[in-house]
C-alpha cells in the first residue's frame, strides 16, 4: 500500500533533475577533456617524423591514450596529497 506524503512528487522531480544535471556535467568535462587531449595529440604528432601506419595505429588507439592519460593524472594527483 502506498502512502501519500506531502511534497512527494516535488522531491521525486527535485532528485531526478539534479541527477541528470550531475550526469550532463560530467559528460560535458569528458568531452572537454577528450578535445583537448586530441589536439595536444595532434600538435606532437605533426611535430614527429611518423609512417602513415604508425599514425593509422596511433589514431586507432585515441580512446585508449585519453582514458590512459586521465589515469596517469588522477594516480599522480592523488599520490601528491
């Protein structure tokens, strides 16, 4: 049997809001940070004298390099505390 408190609905639709807004926040900083990885990518990899395969296989592993480059500065971050 369910019960009707007072504000229910409201703290149903309050809770629900903020959660999606914490979610689209954070897809929001993911696609910043994903941007800005690739172009600092972009800008040493021009620099460098590289096959068309080596660059082929760098550009297959992007998504991998940026979630390796996260990790590498969130351990840092946390070992420097």
């Amino acid at each position: 049997m369910l019960y009707r408190q007072p504000g229910g609905c409201r703290f149903g639709v309050n809770n629900a809001v903020s959660r999606i807004g914490g979610l689209l926040g954070i897809a929001v900083l993911g696609i910043v940070i994903v941007h800005s990885f690739n172009r600092a990518l972009d800008g040493r990899l021009a620099r460098m004298d590289l096959s068309a395969q080596v660059r082929l296989s760098i550009d297959e592993q992007r998504t991998r390099l940026v979630g390796a480059e996260c990790l590498l500065a969130w351990t840092s971050e946390r070992g420097s505390r």
